[in-house]
C-alpha cells in the first residue's frame, strides 16, 4: 500500500515546497473576492478551489479596493461572491 507521501509525489512531482497555512473566514472570503474582481474578464488570480463552494454573482459591478501596489486592501459595498461552503458547512 502507497504512503500519503508516495501518492503526493506522484500527483505533484515537481521540487516545489508545500505549506499550510491557516486563516480566518475573513480572511478566506476576502482571497475569493479579489480571486473573482475581474470576472467576467480573464484573470490570473481566479483562485481554484477543491473542498468547497461558493457562487458569483457578475451582475454585482466588484467592489474590490487595491492598494498603491496593485495589492488587495478592502471590499467596498455588495459582496460578488455568495453562499459559501466550506465542506458541507456554510462560511
């Protein structure tokens, strides 16, 4: 039987570290929000998610506040993203 550690490396082969990190709602609801400010355009940043949900609302124009280096600073106004869940739990 393969260890957790054999079945990492063979999914996810390359030299690159690995982290965990922990952070709060908050937090997490913010990445999302900036993940998805430029939708429905192409972006980078669109962050991909396993483990949990959540839905976009386009129709809300973002309210997403950047900083003087392009960095995240706030959220101005109506929230795009709605009803997340993280495993069957809501945020």
């Amino acid at each position: 039987m393969a260890t957790l550690l054999t079945v990492i490396i063979a999914v996810y082969p390359y030299a690159n570290e690995l982290c965990v990190i922990e952070i709060t709602g908050q937090e997490l609801l913010d990445a999302l929000e900036y993940s998805v400010s430029k939708l429905p355009g192409e972006f980078g940043g669109f962050l991909h998610v396993s483990g949990m949900s959540f839905t976009v609302d386009v129709s809300v124009k973002s309210g997403v506040v950047v900083d003087t280096e392009s960095m995240f600073a706030s959220v101005e106004g109506e929230r795009r993203i709605k009803d997340v869940t993280v495993g069957e739990e809501p945020l």
